[in-house]
C-alpha cells in the first residue's frame, strides 16, 4: 500500500465514523418527535446506509479499480436495495394505519 492510498483510507474511514455519528444523532431523534416525522428519520437512516455501503464498496472492496460493468452493478444494487427498502417501509406503514 502506498503512502496515498494509506492516506485516502483513513479519510474515508474518518468519513465513515462520522457518517455513522451522524445516523446515531438521527436515530435518537425517533422517541422525542412527532408521529409524522418518523417517516423522515426512517427514510434517513436508510438513505445514511445505503451512502456508506457504496463508500464501502468502491474503498474497501476494490471496486473503484473494477471495469465499469462491476461499478454500475454495485451501484444498480445500492439503488435497488434502497427502492426496496424504502417501498416496503412506506407500504408497511400504509398498511398498518390504514
């Protein structure tokens, strides 16, 4: 590993550690909120995840240095886990109140 790449790594996990400071912060708000605005903290918790999986996928997995096929299928993947989740949230929720 090169000295650059040393140094790329740890910003990256610095960004990470305050990504995931910043989604704790998000996700204590969940208990002093009301009822509707849950739907937006959900929605960002979510949305936090998905931005440190790709962050994750593209540092950490080599996937930065993979062909162009292998980045757009990662990031097809993010896009459609992060539909997935946020569909089944949003039909969860109408479901259960309606």
């Amino acid at each position: 590993m090169s000295a650059g790449s040393g140094k790329r790594l740890l910003v990256v996990w610095l960004a990470l550690c305050a990504i995931t400071i910043v989604s704790l912060v998000v996700g204590s708000l969940d208990g002093r909120v009301a009822h509707g605005a849950n739907a937006a903290i959900s929605s960002t918790a979510i949305l936090i995840a998905l931005v440190k999986v790709r962050i994750i996928f593209r540092e950490f997995m080599e996937v930065r240095h993979a062909p162009a096929l292998l980045c757009r299928l990662t990031d097809a993947w993010v896009l459609l886990t992060g539909v997935s989740l946020l569909g089944a949230y949003f039909v969860g929720t109408m479901v259960t109140s309606g």
